[in-house]
C-alpha cells in the first residue's frame, strides 16, 4: 500500500510541474514549425543536461527572418500580462526587449525572455524559455555568465 501511495505522490509531482510548462502562448512557438525552417533553430534541452542548472527545461528559437518576428512577439506580450514580475523595453511601439517571471508554484519557475534585435539594426530574434526550480538570482547569474 505505501509503495502504490509513493507512486501516486511522484506522479502527481511530475503532473504539477508538466502543468506548470503549459497554459502559455508562446507554447504554440515551440509547436515544432520551426525546426525545418531555414530562416530559424530551435533547441529544446531537458533532464540530465540540466543538472547543475537547477533547471528543468531550457527551450529557444532563434529566427533570422523579421518577417517571422510579429507573431512571436504578439505571443510573448500576452503571456507579458500575467507575468508577476516584468522588465519591458519598446521601440517605436514594438516589443523589443521582455524578460518575464511568472508566479512560482510549490518552488516551480518559470521564465520568458525575449529581445528583438532586428529592431536595432540586428540580424536576429530570440525568444527564450526556462522552467524549474532556479531563483532568479540563480537565472541572472546563469544569464550574465557570473558563478
């Protein structure tokens, strides 16, 4: 009976924080449109490769077509209005730069950054996604490259 209880107790942990990486819009993003495209990469990293991070889930796409930029950036900005902390930077009335903590969840974080380069002359978009247990201490040192 306490081996069945212990499964129930690690499945409903593993369903919470599968729940916590959904019921974003920019999820629709990461729907896989991307991976074939010329004009952009896609990564996704998750499980062991994470370790040191104290994160779960690491996934970004990366396009070098502005042409693909809008739709993304309309995603993050709605994603933007439920986010508990937010950091926001517009040019000309655009989204150029976002970086967004959303409320945690039993020690469960999530993070979305996002920087239109095209903007300022660049050759490319970023939009970037994390996910686990990481403070935002632990996300800016890991940003910045500090240790």
């Amino acid at each position: 009976m306490s081996q069945i209880l212990l499964l129930f107790t690690l499945l409903a942990i593993a369903f919470g924080q599968a729940a916590a990486q959904t019921g974003l819009n920019i999820d629709s993003a990461f729907d896989g449109r991307f991976r074939s495209s010329p004009d952009a990469v896609e990564t996704e990293i998750s499980g062991k490769t994470l370790k040191n991070s104290a994160l779960d889930t690491y996934r970004s796409i990366t396009l070098t077509e502005p042409a693909l930029t809008s739709e993304i950036e309309a995603l993050v900005l709605k994603d933007g209005a439920a986010a508990e902390t937010r950091q926001v930077r517009y040019i000309e009335g655009r989204l150029y730069y976002a970086y967004y903590i959303f409320k945690p969840v039993d020690n469960y974080r999530r993070y979305l950054f996002f920087i239109n380069g095209f903007l300022k002359g660049g050759k490319k978009m970023t939009l970037i996604y994390m996910a686990g247990e990481a403070t935002p201490e632990q996300i800016n040192k890991l940003i910045s490259g500090r240790k």
